[in-house]
C-alpha cells in the first residue's frame, strides 16, 4: 500500500531505474500505469473473493456504449492517491497532468448514453453494488474529427495499444455465438425441440477492465466483448476468407450515430453479439439453480439495443436448459428492465423481420411467439386501430424493438420527469395502460468523481475547505455551500477558480489549436452531438444577429463574449455537417472583423471528446441547453456544467426542467416554448415559420443573409438549413423560439455586469447540484429496480 508518498517515490525510482532508460514522460507513463494496475488488481481480486463468498445479487449493465473516457487519472483518484502521487511526481520533477495527457481516450461511445453508462459503472463500484457492465470492445472508437476548410472529416481512432492496455484477456471465459442456419424441429428425450442446423459461429471474447469505486473499496468489472474466429467448423468452408473478413468486423468499429438506429446487419450483428455472450456467461458461471435466475441476476438494458437479450434469454432457457415457456418466460420478465434513452422516432430500434428471420432465425421466431401470445391476452379489450398499432412487436414487416422491451421486462424507464410522463402520457400510452406498474422515472446523474473531483481540483478544494469532507461520499450535502452563496471571500475564492480553469482551457487549446482566448471574456459553451433539436444552429444564427447588429449600431458594443461549441455529427447527418461549417465560417467571419471580434469571439473545439471535456466544463460562464421542449430526454451535460459553476440558458425541456426546480428559475435563463405547446403545434401542424420572418426585420435579415449565401464561402453549402428552416417548416422551431432565446442572452449580459452577484448565483447552482449525482440514480436504482445489498468495504 503505497499511502505514503516517500514510499510512493522510492518504488517509482527503482521501478524507473530498472527499465535503464532516460527518464521520459513516456516511460514515466508506462511505469505509473503498470503500479496502478497492481494497486487494482489487489483489490479487485478481493473484491471478486467477497463476491463469491457473499453470493448477493448481482446486476449486469447492457449497453452498446461505454464512453469511459481516459482512466489512469480517474483511478488515482478513486483509490484516493492522485494528490500523494501528483505530489512525489512533482518532487521528481515529473507532471502527472503531463503524464495523463499521453492516454488515448477510448471513445467507445457517441454521446449522452454511452456516458451515462460510464457514469453509472462507476457510481456501482463507489457505492459497494455488485454492478457490472457489458459491452463491445470495439477496435475502433468514435472517429477523430478534423475541420477543412471548415467542413468536419472523420479519421479512425485507434485505441488499443499494444502494451498497458486497460483491460485484461479473458479467453478461458470465451463462448460462440451463432448466426444464420436452418431450423429444424426435432423429437427430443421431452418432446420436440427446435434445432439450428449449420449456423455461422463467431467466437466471443472477453476482456475484463476493472471499474474502480470510491476509496478504492470496491472493485467492479466492464466487460467487453471482442469478435473472432470461432474453433467450430462453419458450413462452405471455401468462403473461409469472406467469413473471416466479416467476422472480424462485427466489433471492428463503434457505429457513429447518435439518436439514429442505422438498421444495418452489422449492427444486427454487434446487438446480438453483446446479448448472446453476456447472457451466455451469466447463465454459464452461475452459482444458483436456472429457476432462481431472478433473484440472484438483475439484468438493465440500455435503450433498445440489447433487447435481443429478451429472447435470447428465453432461447437459452427453452433450448439449452430444457425449460418450458411459461417458465422461461417468467424468469425472462422477473429478470430484465429496460430504460428508455429517447423519443425521437428515428432512433426507436426497428428492424426489418425478413433481416431478423435470416440472420437470427431461432430468435425471430421467439419474437413470433412473444408477439403472438401478447396480442393474444390483448383479445378480451376493445382496442382500436391506433392502440394496436402501438401495441404489436410486430407489425408490416417491420419488429419494434421498444415494444419488444416493454413487454419482456419487468420495469421500465425514462430518464428525466418530463421525458417519463411523455413516455407514459404519449409514446407509450397503451402499453402504460396495459402495465400501470411497469413504468417509473429516474433522472439521469453524472459522477461528480470524474466532473468535480477530477475535472476540477481545485474548486473540489474550496469545497472541502468550507463545509469539510463529507460531501464528497454524499453529495446531496453540496446545498451546505447556500451558507456560503453570500460570502465574499468564498465568492472571491470561487472566481478565482474559475479563471484558472479559464486559463488551463485558453493554454490546452493554444496548445491544440493555436488560438488565443480572452480570459476575461464570458465563457459560454456548447458541447454536445450535433442535432437539429439540440439547435447549434439558433445559437450561430444569433451569433450572426449580435455581429450584425455591431456592425449597424455604433451604440451597441456589449461586454466580450467567447462562444465555444464542440461537438461531432454523424458522418451520414448531411444537415448537422452543414451547420458545423456555418458555425466555422461565422466564426472565421466574426473572428476577422477587428471591430466585431472586440466584442465576439467563435471557437470551434475541434474533436470534443471526454478530455475535452474536462477542459471545457469548468471553464464555463454560460451553459448552453436549448434543446426544443420534448425532445432532449434528459441531457447530462447540463449537470456537470451546473456542477462546475455554469449557468444554464435553457429551455424546458429534460432534466433542465429538474434543475431549475432545484436551483430556482432566477437563478438561470430559461426561454422558449414548453413541451406542451410545441407538441401542440406538432399536432395541429400549424407552425408557420414565414409569419415570424415576415414580422421581425432582424430575423428576416438572417434570413436573407442565409439564402444569399453570405456565409458559405460563396458556395451554396447551406441548401440543407435552410431547407429546414423554409420548405420543412423549421421543425426544431428555432425562429419560433428565437426572440425568446435572445432576449435571455440579453439578461445574461444584464446579469454579468454585478461579478458577485453573478458568483452568487454560480455558487448556488453547484450547492442545488448534488441531487443530480449519479450515486443518487444509481442508489434508486437498486431500490427500485435491482434490490441490491452493498458489500462490505475493506479499504
Ligand atoms: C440520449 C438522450 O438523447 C439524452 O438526452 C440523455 O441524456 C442520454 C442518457 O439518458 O440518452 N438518448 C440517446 S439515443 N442518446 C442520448 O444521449
């Protein structure tokens, strides 16, 4: 145990030494990483040890996305040696935060969901829960953005290195996974079983990366799970080359949309993969009779991607384990829960059934079977045309994932209170009907070890100065910080953070993109995928009017502001592309203007990822969540930057609804239309963007700006913009809610002119903060979903 830091630097000289070389960053690297892992390993064996003697319930996380982020860093400071080390390095003359720079971060997912699970991974293991996650380890991670001439291009990230790789081989664990084949019904011992002659086989391998908990008590696992060549013979062994090449590929790289099912076989594929070997290693390494699967096993599908795990479940228990249907089928439904992600329709999983029957032919007629007896106990309603639309799994050729959740598990959620009652009010009002006790809400949280402790040492610092400790074990008891919103010397500690923050942000970007920002510019940041109903674009359009408006009115010269935006978009996303090259050139346009550029500032952030992140977050004046109302199932960004000190302008709309009930509306912008009134619109179809241009000259400026093309570098490279705002009838209302949105920029600027006061302001939204700690979800959770006991910590 390396408590003490003379001990720490003792084994790291000699560890040093021993490799003979010079003393570079890089080595310095490789021998840190190697004495992390052995501090983990240690405790994750105990952990393991515990596990099997305690033999509690165990929950296992499904998700096709696990966007980590980089780990060395993270688990020093969960195992509570990040400032012993940082301290000793120092005294070698060597720099951690150097040291951590020279990890690549492991984009194994696109956005908000894959980081939640991330979040959630890491609150189990803090917590003490038997909590793992399951996921694929793709080769390849979300791809690398790049701007040319102000366009997004996309390179492949690599990851996996060859040595101090963050998770460990497991072959001894690998199981086959098996596609295509022919059914055949044939007479067993009990009667007739179903067989699947001749399939493909595709070996699945796991590898285990330790997911270590606060103190380093608790050591969880994330699974992920690599494709390869199986040992079984294949049928057409001459196609060994083409079977090969497409094996291979199934976890060769992460699909790049967020909020968009491709409905591509190969993601078919990496769906079943995952289910299938998951649930292949649960059922295999089991310690409990098959029966008793529901009280040792909680199994929590992330969104719709995993629900093949449903009738896989029900495949491995009818034909593997000789099981009946009712009986598979209430084990099935007593062990898994489903939490809903989104209601956009476009990213509701659906699969073609001819794709499901080729690929998977024993699981397509389970969902057969499931959909027929569903409908089947549906018969004694009188439902009309529309419920039973919204009620069958299968309907025209088409499988519906979402229903196909619903049904086979035992819970279901959304991820913030306006996105749940949507659900239950709307999207899914028949099937709330037809299971009133299925559906609950549990809004989203992020890990404050990672936003606040790691991110931000320093305000984690004033934090602990002022009201001790303990707010880092439960942080609900940030709201002690109200005692201090009106301090002056802690306000004044709490600015002084955040311009440091500001600066590492201006140097790590300097560093990376050669541009120089003015530290004593309002911070206001925009982070996240790009996406019509996120409305990057309302944020450059009024970018455009503020310069315009310089430009035309020699009184109008407000205080400076920096607009940060990060973010990538699908490399299919034709619109999102387009405005990411508007934002660029607005910005080489306002940049470039010596008069406008005293008051304005662009900075696109190229490749926003995680590390970028922890840059961007607490640097941040102004958070920007201006989702249109209904759309954004919760957003998470929006707490980490409340988290840090930000303040929100931001619609009603997900968790911002929550934040600001926690914070108080005067302590944020809140703009725009509620859910309520743009679905009303949705529904009458009666938003008609031209009366707006036609009645606001500025607004019809922008317009005519737009369509002449005076942003675009003289191409017409905006057809898609404004093809949405017009011909589409602009349907993420952007210039319905722009007024509204500029107006709350103005009472930003309004409120920034007192600094105390608007610290004040800052300090209370990190004190309302603590309830959205993922710690907080996670322990609801296991309340109300898994039933979890909390093992004992033995550090
Ligand atoms: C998302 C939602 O869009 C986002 O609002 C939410 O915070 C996140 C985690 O629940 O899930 N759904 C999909 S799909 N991608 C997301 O990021």
């Amino acid at each position: 145990m390396f408590s003490y830091k003379e001990e720490f630097k003792k084994s790291f000289v000699t560890r040093m030494e021993r490799k003979g070389m010079e003393k570079t960053a890089e080595l310095a690297y490789e021998t840190l990483w190697e004495m992390t892992q052995e501090w983990i390993q240690k405790r994750w064996n105990r952990t393991n040890q515990l596990y099997r003697d305690n033999n509690e319930k165990k929950l296992y996380y499904f998700s096709i996305e696990f966007l980590i982020g980089r780990v060395l860093g993270q688990n020093l400071i969960n195992l509570n040696f990040y400032d012993t080390v940082k301290e000793g390095l120092d005294e070698l003359g060597l720099q951690l935060s150097e040291i951590e720079e020279l990890e690549t971060e492991p984009g194994l997912g696109n956005g908000g969901l894959g980081r939640l699970a991330a979040c959630f991974v890491d609150s189990l293991a803090s917590l003490g829960l038997p909590g793992h996650g399951y996921g694929l380890r793709y080769k390849g991670g979300l791809f690398t953005q790049h701007f040319v001439n102000g366009y997004q291009t996309e390179q492949p990230t690599q990851w996996i290195q060859q040595e101090h790789n963050v998770d460990i081989r497991r072959e001894e664990l690998a199981v086959d996974i098996s596609y295509y084949g022919e059914i055949q019904v044939v007479m067993g011992l009990d009667g007739l079983k179903v067989n699947v002659e001749n399939p493909e086989w595709v070996k699945a391998i796991p590898y285990d990366m330790p997911v270590v908990g606060a103190n380093g008590g608790t050591v969880n696992t994330l699974r992920l799970w690599q494709a390869e060549v199986s040992d079984r013979p294949f049928p057409g062994r001459e196609d060994y080359a083409v079977y090969e090449h497409e094996t291979a590929k199934i976890t060769d790289r992460l699909y790049p949309d967020d909020s968009l099912e491709a409905g591509k076989i190969l993601r078919l594929k990496q769906q079943y993969f995952l289910c299938s070997a998951s649930l292949q290693t649960i059922l295999n390494n089991r310690s409990f009779s098959i029966e008793a699967l529901p009280e040792n096993a909680a199994i929590q599908i992330n969104d719709t991607h995993p629900a093949l795990a449903i009738p896989e479940l029900m495949r491995l228990l009818i034909d593997d384990h000789a099981l009946s249907w009712d009986q598979a089928w209430d084990i099935t439904t007593r062990t898994i829960s489903y939490t809903n992600h989104t209601i956009l329709e476009e990213a509701m999983g659906k699969w073609d059934s001819r794709l499901i029957q080729s690929l998977l032919p024993r699981i397509y007629l389970i969902i057969e079977e499931i959909d027929r007896r569903f409908k089947k106990s549906l018969q004694q309603q009188e439902l009309d045309e529309e419920a039973l639309h919204k009620l069958s799994i299968i309907e025209n050729g088409t499988i519906k994932m979402a229903v196909l959740a619903v049904v086979g598990s035992y819970k279901v959620n959304g991820v913030a209170k306006l996105h749940t009652e949507i659900l239950k009010k709307r999207e899914m009002k028949e099937l709330n009907e037809q299971f009133p006790n299925k559906f609950h809400n549990k809004t989203n949280g992020i890990t404050h070890r990672r936003w606040l402790l790691k991110a931000n040492h320093e305000l984690s610092g004033l934090i602990t100065e002022a009201i001790g400790p303990r707010w880092i074990k439960e942080p609900e008891r940030l709201s002690e910080l109200h005692y201090f919103a009106q301090n002056h010397s802690f306000l004044q500690d709490f600015q002084a953070i955040k311009s440091l923050k500001k600066e590492h942000l201006i140097h790590h970007l300097q560093r990376n993109q050669n541009v120089v920002v003015d530290p004593d510019s309002i911070f206001d940041i925009h982070i996240k995928r790009f996406h019509g109903y996120k409305r990057q674009l309302m944020n450059i359009l009024h970018i455009q009017m503020l310069y315009d408006r310089i430009k035309r009115d020699p009184t109008y010269r407000p205080y400076p502001r920096t607009f940060f935006f990060g973010g990538k978009a699908a490399p299919s996303y034709h619109f999102a592309k387009q405005v990411i090259k508007m934002i660029n050139t607005v910005a080489s346009k306002v940049n470039s203007d010596p008069l406008a550029r005293k008051h304005l500032h662009v900075v696109f952030v190229e490749n926003y990822n995680v590390t970028q992140a922890e840059y961007l977050i607490p640097a941040a004046d102004v958070s920007e969540q201006i989702s249109t109302a209904s759309k954004e199932a919760s957003g998470t960004g929006n707490m980490k930057l409340m988290m840090n000190g930000a303040l929100t302008i931001g619609t009603f709309d997900g968790a911002n609804v929550e934040i600001f009930e926690e914070v108080g509306q005067e302590n944020a912008f809140v703009f725009g239309m509620r859910a309520e009134q743009v679905m009303q619109y949705e529904k009458e179809k009666s938003y008609n963007p031209k009366e707006i241009i036609d009645s606001d000259s500025e607004i019809a400026q922008l317009m005519e700006e737009l369509i002449k093309g005076e942003w675009t570098d003289g191409k017409n490279n905006v057809d898609f913009i404004v093809g949405q705002l017009m011909e589409d009838s602009d349907p993420y209302f952007v210039l319905k809610d722009f007024r509204s949105y500029s107006k709350a920029h103005e009472q930003i600027l309004k409120a920034y002119a007192h600094p105390e006061k608007w610290a004040e302001m800052c300090v209370k939204n990190i004190a309302a903060s603590g309830i959205f700690s993922s710690d907080r979800t996670i322990q609801q959770y296991s309340n109300d979903v898994w039933h979890l006991t909390k093992i004992p910590s033995i550090y």
